[in-house]
C-alpha cells in the first residue's frame, strides 16, 4: 500500500469529500477515481505499461491531475514537459526521455505535428485533450473506452520510477531528473508535516502543474485527501476571489504571483480568514515585499529553496519575522554543508555552495552518469548555489554561481543590488545581470517593472540605486524599464533573456 493506492484508500473511506476543484468541474474521491481508473486502463489497452515513458505537454487542467494519478496506479513514467518547447527542445527531451506516448492540447498540437515524424512515440500514441483530433486520438474517448474498475495491481517499491522531470530551460544538454515513488512519497509526508497541511485542507495551486514545485503541495493533497483547487492560469484578481469562495487553507505561489496579490483587494486578514499557509518557492522573495506580505497576513508566509534534484531549506512561518532574510533550515531527515572549491566546511557567516542531502534527492539524471557524478558526490548534492548560514544554523542565499558578476576581480552578488533597487517607491520588482565591460571584465545592470500608476526613468532609477548601494562595485551601470519580465514556466525571472535583449537592442 504506497503511492499508487492512495486515491483508491480515499474513494472507500472518503467517497462523497470534494477532491478536486477545476473551474465549473467538483469532484469527489469517488467520481475522481473512477476518471483515474477510466484513464489508467485506457492508457494499458493502448499499451502502455510499467516503465513506459508518457510524455505530457498540457496547460493546467483536469488532464494533468489524471495522468498523475493514473501513472502511480500502473507504473507508466510520466514525462511533464513544458508549454514553452518548440521545435529541436521539444524532439531533445521527447525522444531523450524514450518516450512512447504523447498527451497535448489543441493549441500546442501544431508544434508536435511539425516535428513529429523525428519523435520515438508510435503515430498511434499522440492523444489530444481538445480540439481536432484528426490524425490524433481524442482524450476524451481515450478515457471513455477505459473500465472504470482498478487497474490490474502493480506490485512497484519505492524504486520504481515515478516521473522525469527535465531542468530549467528549453534547448540544450537535456537533464532529465529522475523522481521514484520512495521519493514522491517523502513529498507527501514531508512536506505535508512541514506546511501543517491536514486532511481537512483546501489547497489552492495557480501555477504551472509540469514545475516541480507543484508537487510540494500536490502530493501531500494526494496523501490526505485534501481538497485540491486548480486554476487553469494565474490571475490576481480571480484567484482572491477563488481563495475566498472555497476557504482556501495553503497556497504555493512564486514570488512574481506575491507581487501582483498584493496589490489586490481583498488579500489581508479580512479577507482570507481561513488561510494557514502562503509559500513562496522558485527564486528568492525580496524583503521589500516579505515586509508587506508580513502586514497584511501575519504569521502565514512560508518561504522553500529547494532543487527538483532534491535538495531543499524551509523558513517557517514562526521564524519568518525573526529571520526575514533566510531561507530557512533543512526539514528532519535532511542535513546541509557550506563548503569552499574544494569541498572543505566553512564555518558560519562564510560564503560558499550549499551542499545537502535527504530523502528526496534524486537517485540521478537520466541516461547520464557522467552529470549525475558531479551533482552528487559521496551522497551529497551540490547545489551551484551560494550561500552561508548564521549562528543559529539558518541558511541565508547569495546566488547562483551561474549569476555571479565579478566586477575588477570582486564578487558582485545580484541579489544585494535587487533588495536595495525594489525599495524605490517607483519600483515594483527588479532583476540585475552582469555585461562585459572593458575596464572592470563586468558590470552589472538592472531592469526593473514600474508600480502601478508611479513613474521615473531608468536613469533617475539607476542614481538613487547608486547612492544607497553598500560598495562602488555594485554600482548599476544602467537601468532598463521592462513592462514584464520573462519567466521559465516554473515562474523564475529568466536574467539570461533578459541579458540578451539587453545588449541586442544596445548594439
């Protein structure tokens, strides 16, 4: 009895209790299991089986919390790929991941039937969840045709892969990370103990389902039984209202979704009466706004880092005031490391790569030995993260090393000039990345998103930057006003699309 009799577990003792919540569709365990087994039998007849890959190429839907739940009773491996890929990264993670199956929607169809005939999934395996099926297989009927008895018991360990789920970006070196279900099923203990979520919870989740930060609400919803409220895209506005209406207890955000809620009626106190928890994964959430979110809803941020390949920190929500620039300490089961270039511990206060292990990290990259050997070394993660802790154990982060300017041979940390430029009044966000400079070898820049209804220049933005940054090497050589940011489908500002504009429309 693990991660594949969950949803059975809750359909005998729980029938009629609502499961799932996705826009006019309500679901009880009972109705939502017989979908799931609908699903999962259909998926067999098509044969698929334990161990095949299922790659799926879906918006936020009721398909996706299907196949997730589908996969675990049969052993297929699903393949979450994201709405982003088009052309050669879509064939790359495809056919890296072996795939033999394939689920879309009609609006991304086209970019699957251009490359198509490259994929190493059978021409009768494409399934369409909606539009025009022709040449495809309707979803719809795909389900239909499935019993809605249990699937045939798969006896699976904890081993047995769960899903891969591919790095952040769209093309290049593919890395699919490996999940098995003894990892899943530490998300949902773990992190259901972490977020005090309980089976009385009503969980709202408004990002994108194929980010692994999904999970960390998921799959304690899929542990409890809890209410699971899906919205089909983010919006501020309607998802106070949802919040609201279903007595939402805990809620996963990015910190660019905690930007535009907080300027929404609606998201205080009084508004949300029944909120417990709202967790903000994916980059680190600025103080400026961990301040506001702190007035209008008092002792409910929590605040995860964490890698998909398994690694993470949590700042509670008791701990959130007092160590407001943290990101917490490892849950029970984990330990952490601070370590120089050459591995060794560095003492508190001392930056340095985050190293850590527990009972989530991944047990490698698929197909690839040769990345797995130098993430994982004698059971430790490395992160390419940088970071120190204080003298309580917290870990406070620095950056990426990847984002590291060094600037006339000094280490320029894009982080510290963020926290300093979003302090403008005018200033709703900011992001800063390093460019080539001829004296210094780099020098760092800023874009930034102007408030609603406030107003000043990039340049007016850059000077009063300069005069309250902490050391001339992180003084802005330039400001770029952006009406938006780029962001990966997991909701992380991308600093290198921006970097690229950048210097494409300087030259």
């Amino acid at each position: 009895m693990a991660l594949h009799a969950l949803l059975r577990r809750h359909a005998t003792y729980y029938p009629d209790a609502l499961a799932v919540v996705v826009g006019d569709q309500r679901l009880s365990h009972s109705q939502f299991n017989r979908r799931v087994n609908r699903l999962a039998n259909a998926l067999n007849t098509a044969g698929l089986g334990r161990d095949d890959k299922l790659a799926i190429i879906l918006d936020n839907s009721l398909a996706v919390l299907e196949v997730y739940q589908a996969v675990a009773k049969t052993g297929i491996v699903v393949v979450p790929l994201s709405p982003l890929l088009r052309g050669e990264g879509l064939v790359n993670l495809i056919n890296d991941a072996d795939s033999v199956g394939v689920i879309t929607m009609g609006r991304l169809r086209g970019d699957v039937d251009e490359v198509r005939d490259r994929l190493t999934v059978p021409a009768d395996r494409f399934f369409l969840v909606d539009g025009e099926a022709d040449g495809w297989t309707s979803y719809d009927d795909l389900v239909a045709t499935g019993s809605e008895e249990e699937p045939a018991w798969v006896d699976m360990t904890d081993d047995d892969v769960y899903n891969i789920v591919y790095s952040s970006g769209t093309t290049g070196l593919p890395k699919g990370i490996v999940h098995n279900h003894g990892i899943r099923e530490a998300y949902c203990t773990g992190f259901a103990s972490s977020y005090r979520i309980h089976p009385e919870s009503v969980i709202l989740h408004s990002g994108s389902l194929v980010f692994n930060g999904s999970f960390l609400t998921l799959m304690p919803a899929f542990y409890h039984g809890c209410t699971y409220v899906l919205m089909e895209s983010f919006d501020a506005t309607e998802m106070v209202r949802l919040m609201a209406a279903e007595k939402v207890t805990h809620v996963m955000t990015v910190p660019s979704q905690i930007i535009a809620l907080l300027d929404e009626p609606g998201f205080d106190e009084a508004g949300l009466p029944h909120l417990e928890m709202i967790c903000s994964v994916g980059a680190p959430l600025l103080l400026e706004h961990k301040q506001r979110l702190f007035d209008v809803l008092p002792s409910r941020f929590y605040e995860l880092y964490g890698l998909t390949e398994g690694f993470v920190t949590i700042l509670d929500r008791d701990d959130a005031v007092s160590k407001a620039g943290s990101v917490g300490i490892p849950p029970p089961l984990y330990e952490m490391r601070i370590v120089d270039d050459d591995g060794i511990d560095l003492p508190p206060g001392e930056v340095g790569e985050i190293v850590g292990r527990g009972p989530i990290t991944m047990p490698g990259y698929y197909k690839r030995p040769d990345l797995t050997a130098e993430a994982i070394r004698d059971g430790w993660l490395f992160t390419g993260d940088l970071g120190y802790v204080d003298d309580d154990g917290f870990l406070f982060l620095v950056d990426r090393k990847k984002d590291l300017i060094i600037s006339g041979g000094v280490n320029v940390y894009p982080k510290d000039i963020e926290e300093v430029v979003v302090q403008h009044p005018a200033v709703s966000d900011a992001a800063v990345f390093g460019i080539a400079d001829a004296k210094w070898g780099e020098t760092p820049v800023a874009a930034v998103r102007i408030r609603s209804g406030a107003s000043a220049t990039g340049d007016e933005i850059r000077d009063w930057a300069n005069d309250r940054v902490s050391a001339r090497f992180q003084k802005l050589a330039d400001v770029v006003i952006r009406p938006e940011f780029p962001l990966s489908v997991a909701g992380k500002t991308l600093r290198r699309v921006l970097r690229t504009d950048y210097l494409e429309e300087k030259q």
